[in-house]
C-alpha cells in the first residue's frame, strides 16, 4: 500500500465494459509529512475519495480484492481514506 493525494479524476466515455460505473481518480504520492511526489497513479475508487483527501492506494493483484473491484481489470484502487498518519508518537497528518 501507498499514501496518496487525490489531485484529479478521468473521465473515459469508452472503456471495458466491467469499468462501467467505476470512478477513476488521479492520485498523487506524498511522503510521511504530506509532501507530493511526482509520481501519479490512476486508481478505482472503491471508498467515495474526493479531489485533496489524503487515501492507501493497493496496486498489483491486491487491487482486485475489494468488493467494488472484483474480477476488474485494474492495477490500482483506493480503498482507504486516512484520518491520521502518526509515526514514532508523533501525528504527521490529522483530517
């Protein structure tokens, strides 16, 4: 799993017919002190994520694990919304 910002969403009005219906989200990797990284990844979103919030990203044959991605062809879902982020004691992120 990776930390993630939601930064966009994509829009395909033709895709495979088991995509139909599933939200596609632009999500940016951050580090633990929320910076964004460069890297981007476009996921299903199985948890109703909104453009700025902070979400875990399961990429790989995990991402076909959750109930909204079941036998879908996707390499990548957010299937979590983070509330906090603490490491050693110290909170790095709070919603």
């Amino acid at each position: 799993m990776t930390l993630g910002k939601v930064t966009g969403t994509i829009v395909a009005t033709q895709k495979d017919a088991k995509l139909i219906g599933s939200k596609l989200m632009v999500v940016q990797d951050i580090d633990l002190n929320g910076e964004v990284d460069r890297k981007y990844t476009v996921a299903v979103d199985a948890v109703g994520a909104g453009i700025g919030e902070i979400v875990l990203v399961a990429t790989g044959s995990s991402a076909r694990q959750t109930d909204v991605t079941s036998n879908k062809p996707i390499d990548a879902v957010i299937m979590a919304i983070v509330d906090t982020v603490e490491v050693a004691g110290k909170v790095r992120y709070y919603k």
